[in-house]
C-alpha cells in the first residue's frame, strides 16, 4: 500500500510502542504510519482526548506530550484516562503542515467543507470513536507562526468551556470558521479547546501546554459555576482576511505591488485604532486584501481601505495569528480578525451561539 492509502486507516493503540516517547515529531512517522489514538488507562475513566501534530510542523503538542508521561508517569498511575490522537505524522516527518497530497486534516471533522474523500471518513470514524469514550474535554495543541501570545480558542460560549480556558489563559477566542477543525466538531458534546501554543520550538510553549495537560488530568470536572470576567478576554473572530493571489505582497522595503509593515505580526492581539496603517500599496488600483465574514461574503470594504497608497484599518479591530510566513499566507491566510465580548453584553452573547435546552444562560457570564 502507498503511504497516503495507509494514513487513512486508522491505528489504535492501547500502549506507547516502545522508544517512542523518545522521538521527535520527525521520526514518529516509523511507528506511526497516519492518524493514531493511542489510549492510556488512568484512575478515572472517562478520558482526556488531546490531539497534537494535526499540522505537521506544529510539534509544541507532541513534545509536551511526551515530555509530561516521561515526567512521572512512566511509574505513576494517570489520574485520568489518557486518549492521544497523533494527527499527520507523514507531515511531521517533513516538518510540514500537511504534504500537497493531503488535506488540511485540521478542516476535514465533521461538520466541514472539505470534500467527501478517504479522509473525511476517516476523520468522522475517529470522531464516532471519540464519542463513544465520553471524554471529559478535548484539547487540541497547535502553534502558529507569527509574533502570538499563547491563547485558547472555543467554538462554544459556556462557562464550563471558558473555564477550562481560563486554566491556560486569560486570552480566549471564539471562532466557528474555519470548520471541520477537531474542537468544533467535539464542542457540541464536551468542553473542546484549540490551544494556541506560540511558535513551534519554543520551549515555554511547550512548558506552559504540559502544565495545563497535567491541571487537566487532575480535573474532577469542570465546573458550570460562572467564570469571573476578569478571567477571561473573550474575542469574537468575525472575518478572515488573505492576500488577493494575484498581487506581489512583501514586507518591509521590497519593490511589490503592496509592501506590508516589516514587523507586522507586531498587531497580534493588540486592539488597533481606526486608521490604522498595515503597509504601502505601491501599485495604483490595487485591492490587495480580502475580507471574508463567517458567512462567506466579501466584506473587505467594512475592514480596509486602500486609497492615498495605504492599507489602513476602517473599524477598530484586533487581529489575531498574523504571519510574515508566505506560505502559511498562501495556504491558510494572512490572519482572522477579532472584536471583544463584553461580557456584561448577555445579549450579544447569546445571539452568536444560542445555549441549549437545560443551560441558564446567565451560566456565562460572572
Ligand atoms: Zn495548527
């Protein structure tokens, strides 16, 4: 069989192979020839689910994976169940997000857009697997690669889910675009999380996800008491904004049709004023950014303006998981755009993701 027909069967296992927590990302692809869980037995059943390297050069999950069970649970029993998903080591071994015979797998969960294929089955296969286990929460550790302070994101606004945030961070998105991402197709059934872990290779990132790895083994639950608003900076992600494909972008000084600040990345998380200039527009007529809201639609003239050679903000916005990485641009996009929910707004809240039968809505907000 070729690799790519073997990397949509799915492995499961009931133990770590042998030397396998001593491999990086790199080598796992040996023992591990496509998407793996690997299921670890601990005091309490229902697990924790934590997926790692759905992108292949995003290693920071993996190494505080292998770091936290080398720490003291190659003698101590796990206080919680443990379900591993291993996304695309082929990509790892690559150092790659995902290979040009691939899918993004991070968009192929249920509930996506991607195309009926090998593995989308394969995907909502893993999901019906993880259902059946009941799992306490889902966490799902990834890194980005411009300037990004660590932060979680949810598909959901509930207490419980922002309080499990809160353990990693005060920061905290809510995003339903992109789909078919793991947590979102986990987050109608558990607490699910996307943890933003900085760039790959950063071992703070990695100290900080193991932290929060073992906090979450020794959870009894999670509480649906209110969250403290003060312990959570929830943002809205409303659009997603690429670089029109047919324009020469670059950064700093550089002879292209749109020249971007040199240190753009700079803007991560930071609420910028109206007017805000994000780089020269150098090619007269250009419309270099696209804008597209949750629904789909080109909202480009809400965000940006384009005229006098500047490319500068129309609404007080905050962008997050901006990139100098041309292709992480080309393949995903330049960044998302956020705007702040106030907490005290119960309305707001509400009309983004209505609560369902059961929940009091005041459960969210403290
Ligand atoms: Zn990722």
């Amino acid at each position: 069989m070729n690799p790519a027909n073997q990397e949509t069967e799915l492995t499961e296992l009931d133990h770590i192979p042998d030397g396998l927590l001593e491999r990086e990302a790199t080598a796992l692809y040996n023992d591990l020839p496509g998407p793996t869980l690997i299921h670890l037995r601990g005091r309490i059943e229902r697990p924790l689910v934590v997926g790692v390297l759905q992108h292949g050069n995003e290693t920071t999950g993996w190494e505080a994976v292998r770091r936290l069970l080398k720490s003291h649970y190659d003698t101590d029993e796990l206080p919680r169940s443990l379900v591993i998903l291993v996304g695309n080591p082929r990509a790892a071994k690559h150092r790659l997000r995902r290979l040009d015979d691939q899918p993004d797998f991070n968009r192929c969960w249920p509930g996506g857009k991607e195309p009926d294929s090998a593995y989308t089955r394969l995907f909502r296969r893993i999901h019906d697997r993880l259902l059946e286990l009941r799992p306490l929460a889902c966490v799902d550790i990834h890194n980005n690669t411009g300037l990004n302070p660590h932060y979680a994101a949810v598909n959901r606004i509930r207490s419980d889910y922002l309080r499990l945030a809160s353990l990693f961070s005060t920061k905290v998105t809510y995003f339903t675009i992109p789909m078919g991402t793991l947590s979102h197709s986990m987050s109608e059934f558990c607490p699910a999380l996307t943890l933003e872990c900085g760039q790959a290779g950063e071992v703070h990132g990695t100290d900080h996800s193991m932290a929060f790895l073992e906090a979450c083994l020794h959870l009894e639950e999670i509480s649906l008491q209110p969250v403290d608003a003060d312990a959570v900076h929830l943002f809205h992600m409303v659009a997603t904004v690429n670089v029109d494909p047919d324009v020469l972008f670059g950064f700093g000084r550089v002879p292209a049709d749109v020249a971007f600040r040199e240190e753009l990345d700079l803007y991560n998380f930071e609420e910028l004023p109206v007017g805000t200039s994000w780089g020269r527009v150098n090619k007269t007529e250009t419309r270099p950014l696209v804008v597209t809201d949750n629904e789909g639609a080109d909202v480009t003239a809400d965000f940006f303006d384009f005229s006098e050679g500047e490319v500068r903000t129309r609404r007080e916005i905050m962008p997050s998981m901006l990139t100098l990485d041309r292709r992480v641009i080309q393949q995903d996009c330049l960044c998302y755009l956020m705007e702040r929910i106030h907490f005290e707004d119960n309305e707001e809240v509400t009309t983004v993701d209505p609560l369902p039968e059961g929940i009091p809505r005041s459960d969210t907000f403290g």
